[in-house]
C-alpha cells in the first residue's frame, strides 16, 4: 500500500521539506541557517533542491517557480513532479519518514497536497518478482499544515492506494492474472472496498450471446468473463448511473493477425482500462462519495490457437450486429461492444468507457495523454477540466461522422478497422454504433504504461484514469 499521510503538529522530524517560493517565504524560522543561499537562489531564478545537513535533521528546500500567469493546475503539476522527484531523494537517503511544509502564503494549499501527492506516486515500486527487492524506505508522510486536515489526506491516501491497486493488476504478468483471476481480484476487491459484485462465466455471456467476447476467446485456454461492479450509497445524488467501462484484455497478442516481437511486448498492461475502473471504485467506495456508479469489465487474452477467428470471419455481437473481423488484433472494440450493449440496461446518465484501444491514439498524445471523443456535450466539460485538474489530460480528436462510413462492411452490418488514417475515430465510432446513451470513450494507449521514468510516475504501469474518474465523480451532479 502506498506511504501513511498523517498530520503532525510538531516539526520535529529527521528529515523535513519545505516548499518555498518568495524571499518573503525564506525568513522561517527553519531556513535560516541557509537563508542567504536560499536568497541567492531565488535571485538567480534558480529552482532546484536545496539539500542541506543539520545538526537535527536533514533539510530539502522545493523553490516552486513564479507563477508567471500560470494556471492553478499548472502550479499543482509542477508541485506533483517536484514530489516525484523528492521521492527518489527521500529513498536515497535511506529515510522511513518525511515531514512537508509550506514556509508561507505564497505556496498554496493545493500545491502542498500535490506535492504529497507527488511524493506517494514517486514512492510505487512493483518489486515482487525480484529476489533482491532494494525496497523503498519511506513509510510515513507527515503533514505539517493547519489548514490541511486528517480527512483530506485519508481521501487522498485512498485515490493513491487505488492507483496503486491498478498499477500493479496492469504490471502483472497475464501468467498469473488471467481473466478468471483478474475477476477473483475485483470480487476480494469489492469485499474490502464495500462494492457490490458480479462475475458473470462463459455460461452466463453465452447465455447473453456476447459474441464479441466470445470470439476474441476462441484461441484462449482460459474462459472469459464479465465483471459488474456496483457502488450505490443510499445518499446517491444520481437515480441514474455513472456507467464506467474498461477493457481488460489480460494479454494481446494481436492473434493471427500476431502483432510483430516488440509490439507485443507490454500488452499485459491491454487491461488497463479495466484496472482504471477498478481502482475508480475502490476509491469511490472508500471515499463514500454519493454517487451511483457502475463499473463493466470485459476480460479475456487475445490468443492464437487451433479455434481463434481469423480474418473474414463474421460474428454476431450481443445486440444482434454482424461484425466482418478484419484484423483480429482490433478485439478491444469486440468486447467493448457488448460491454457497451449490457449498459443500456441501466439507462445511465453516462457511459465512459477507458481502453488502451489503438495505437493511433499513442502516435496522436504520446505518453502525455489520453484521446477523447464520444457524443455526450453534458459532462464533456467537465470531464475535461478534471483532466486538467490531475493532469491525467485529454484531447479531443476529430471525430466527424464520415469516419462512420469507414467502417460500412461489404459483407456484414460493420467491420472491425477502417482505413488507414483516422484509426482512433475509426475505433471510437465502432463503439459508437453499440450506445444509444450519452457516452464518451477516452482512448488511454498512450499513457497506460511508460517506457521510461517520469517525474511522479515509474517505467510501466500508470494506473492512469483512476484519479481522473475519482475527481470526475466526486463533482458528478454536484
Ligand atoms: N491493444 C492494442 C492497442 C495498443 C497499441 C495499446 C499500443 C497500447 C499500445 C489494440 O488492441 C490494437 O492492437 N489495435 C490495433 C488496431 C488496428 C489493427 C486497427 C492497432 O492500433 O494497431
Ligand atoms: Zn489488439
Ligand atoms: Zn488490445
């Protein structure tokens, strides 16, 4: 579990950070053996970490840059990574412990919580296959603040258990976290967390003709299945549900149309999607927020065998649309579909549904961000400013109706890919064709999972979305 927050009321601590911005900042009372090289610093503009050893405690100066017209969100960002960073120094220190301050008015409340934020992210470790675990140090967070409360940090110690819980279900290898295993998870998951669950066994989708879930599992070993997580408070603010679909393809290896060697490599993060909504519950629920929100994962491999649909193959989906497959490595929108079918039973207020779906969409954002698109204008806003606010970001990528007719079939109602541009509306509107309620589909290919190290966040899983979500339904009909 990520590191305890806990306020203290003392600054006595052995090791301590202080945010600072403005020479007014530096007369406290605890920078003073370095005030003159904090003030030459901040003349110079220069914002870096002043590490200093006292007789007491081990001290890091965060210098926060001047705003310069930046937004409040900006200003949480560079907070977060400078967080991310003092992790890395924190455990290199070799300290159990941190206690963080602001010096003064100059930094706010919000970019203190960020950089705690910042720091708990910076702290992941997915460790557990090593024999030699150089397991991080630090344990405690302490907040030295007094406009920061004990429920604020628990609230934000639950979004970042829950970002952890999604990074390590997409860190984990497919050999121990297959689909009936993934749906074990969400079960124990849903009885910690107080959610309610269901997971419907091939049976059960056959019995509903999901054949897109179905047919994606013809080359696998193992049965696919369907979880429904359920969180309705009885002060739900919403008769209505917030429907949240996340593909969990437990591993993609494109099936017969085999995606090349290093392609396919890190497709045990292609259930990142589903690892976001997962963790999106865990944090509701914890949180007790007063939303009704709905969480439908599909799961299944993406296999070859002697049984896998091969291009040209036809089949029916839930709904009763023909798909002509094409490629049978574009099976994410086949289990979305009858995913986003099973929704209309709720008649949510909204769907969104999170997939690691094209690579189209990474060309697009990079590791920066998701690519957005769908048809509801209500929440689409909203949704966006919430995006800003975690800087888990979105853009929003041409999605006009002619991407639609590129996916007209000559031989059955639709086909799997479009042409060769617009991949990602492409995808978008072959899930389009499965809603009949307002909807918005966040393509995250992108920043699932890292190949490199970023400032908060390690190489690999991200848990991306699940701070997102949090923040989304928390001002969901407020
Ligand atoms: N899981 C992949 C998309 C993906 C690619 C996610 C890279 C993360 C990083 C998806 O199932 C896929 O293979 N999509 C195909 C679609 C194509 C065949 C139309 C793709 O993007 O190449
Ligand atoms: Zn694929
Ligand atoms: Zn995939």
């Amino acid at each position: 579990m990520s590191a305890n927050l806990k306020k203290t009321d003392s600054k006595k601590c052995s090791y301590i950070s202080v945010l600072i911005r403005t020479e007014e900042d530096i007369k406290h009372p605890l920078l003073q053996p370095i005030a003159h090289v904090l003030t030459r610093k901040i003349n110079e503009k220069d914002n870096g970490f002043i590490h200093w050893y006292g007789e007491d405690y081990t001290i890091d100066v965060i210098i926060l840059k001047h705003k310069n017209g930046k937004t409040e969100y900006e200003l949480m960002e560079e907070s977060r990574s400078r967080g991310g960073h003092l992790a890395k120094k924190i455990n290199s220190e070799k300290s159990t412990e941190i206690c963080v301050l602001k010096a003064g008015e100059s930094v706010s409340k919000n970019e203190l919580l960020s950089c705690i934020e910042g720091i708990s992210l910076g702290n992941y470790q997915f460790n557990k296959y090593k024999t030699e675990k150089k397991q991080h140090t630090l344990q405690n967070i302490l907040v030295y603040d007094d406009s920061v409360s004990q429920n604020e940090l628990d609230e934000l110690k639950a979004i970042l258990d829950a970002n952890e819980i999604a990074r390590n279900l997409a860190n984990e290898p497919v050999i121990n976290l297959n689909s009936l295993q993934l749906s074990e998870n969400i079960s124990a998951l849903g009885k910690e967390f107080n959610f309610k669950t269901e997971i419907l066994y091939k049976a059960q989708i056959e019995s509903l003709k999901m054949g897109g879930l179905l047919g994606v599992n013809f080359g696998s070993t193992v049965p696919p299945t369907f979880s429904v997580l359920e969180y309705n408070p009885a002060n739900a603010k919403n008769k209505k549900p917030l429907v949240l679909v996340g593909k969990a393809v437990t591993y993609d290896t494109g099936g017969y149309s085999l995606k090349p060697a290093q392609s396919m490599v890190t497709m045990k993060s292609d259930m990142s999607g589903g690892a976001a909504v997962i963790g999106a519950l865990c944090a509701i629920a914890k949180n007790n927020l007063p939303v009704y929100v709905v969480g439908l994962i599909p799961s299944t491999d993406n296999r070859v065998g002697s049984n896998a649909l091969v291009p040209d193959d036809v089949i029916t989906m839930s709904d009763g649309t023909t798909v002509e497959v094409l490629n049978t490595d574009a099976e994410g929108r086949l289990i979305l579909a009858d995913a986003l079918h099973y929704a209309k039973k709720y008649d949510p207020e909204l769907v969104i549904d999170l997939a690691t779906l094209t690579g189209a969409a990474a060309i697009i954002t990079g590791s920066l961000g998701s690519a957005l698109m769908g048809t509801d204008k209500t929440y689409r806003n909203l949704l966006i400013d919430c995006s800003n606010e975690t800087f888990e970001r979105l853009w929003e990528i041409p999605y006009w109706k002619e991407y639609g007719e590129m996916i007209k079939s000559d031989v059955a109602d639709i086909k799997n890919i479009g042409g060769a541009a617009g991949g990602s509306a492409t995808a978008g509107k072959f899930l389009e064709h499965f809603t009949t309620y307002p909807w918005l589909h966040l393509d995250i290919a992108g920043p699932a999972f890292l190949k490199d190290d970023e400032a908060y966040k390690q190489k690999g899983a991200t848990g991306v979305g699940v701070r997102l979500l949090y923040a989304f339904a928390k001002r969901f009909m407020s």
